[in-house]
C-alpha cells in the first residue's frame, strides 16, 4: 500500500483566548494553504479549519470550541501532501516547491557534483544539501556540502530532468 508521502507544514501552540482559537506555528512558505473548510491530517487525526487569522498567526479547528476543547491540540504536528500542496499553492514564475528540487543531481561544466538530498533554511537563507558524487568522494572530497539556494550559484533548474546547473559551487564543495 502506497501511502501518499506528507510533510510537517504547521504546529499548533498555546490557547489564545476563551473561545478554541490557538496559536499557529507555520513551517511552511505558504500560509495561504490555511483556509476555513481546509481538512489536514495531523498527530491527533484530521483536523478541519474553522476560522483563521494569518495576520495575528490564530487558527481554530470545528469540534475545538472553547479553551478547554483547544488545549487538547497543543503541540499537534499539522501535514499536508505533496498533491494537496500543489493545489493549494500558487507558485510564481520560476519558483518550485522543495520536494520538486530534492534528489535533484548538481552539475556544473558537466560534471555531476553530487544528488540534494534534502533543503534546509538557516537564517533566512536556504541551502541544498548536497551528498556528493561518489566517484568525487573516491578523489577525496567532503562526503555532503552545503549549496547556498541564490543566484549566484544557481544557473538553471531542469525540474522534470532532475537537474540543478551551478556555478562556482565545485570551489564550495573543495573547500569543504
């Protein structure tokens, strides 16, 4: 059985008031995916949005009424799946989502670099996380490297070949 793969967008917090509204912790880019009438799964089963306030960072979910009700969802971990992110989701032009980007290989001057195998934000700066090419760890390069995500080292992205064409990031990944 194929589960669909899902992936932590939000946390729910503390109580906010008397009336079930809790405070929300997105880790998501898209906000905008929170919507009264949305369903989410979530550690403590579905959960459907009642009312929601990006602004002041306030949920409230149908059934949770009341501060008592709400407490209960303290610390709930909210996901989403790949399809329902791309439905909700708006992306701009040349803008993609992580997922569509890891397991991407790097290539620069046509050497395969190494594979992302995952993304990270550190400050406000995103970075791929890079398991190099095995015949270049062979050479004695680092086993991973960190790719800043800006245009100064990104040329291109070949989504639907898997491929990210860098520049200057083979000088990051000697130094590392």
């Amino acid at each position: 059985m194929n589960l669909p793969k899902r992936f932590l967008i939000a946390q729910v917090g503390k109580t906010h008031g008397l009336y079930g509204d809790l405070k929300l912790h997105l880790h998501t880019d898209f906000p905008e995916q929170f919507k009264a009438g949305y369903t989410f799964e979530s550690t403590s089963g579905l959960l459907e949005v009642n009312r929601v306030n990006l602004a002041r960072g306030i949920i409230s979910f149908k059934g949770y009424d009341g501060v008592d009700y709400a407490r209960k969802l303290t610390n709930t971990k909210i996901y989403a799946s790949l399809e329902e992110t791309r439905e909700r989701c708006e992306l701009k032009e040349d803008e993609h989502f992580w997922f569509e980007i890891e397991a991407c290989s790097i290539v620069e001057e046509g050497v395969v670099l190494g594979k992302i195998s995952e993304m990270q934000r550190l400050a406000d700066v995103d970075y791929l996380f890079v398991e190099t090419d095995e015949k270049l760890i062979q050479d004695g390069f680092a086993k991973t490297f960190l790719i800043p995500y800006i245009d100064r080292y990104i040329l291109k992205k070949e989504i639907e070949s898997k491929r990210i064409i860098t520049k200057d990031a083979k000088e990051i990944l000697e130094a590392s």
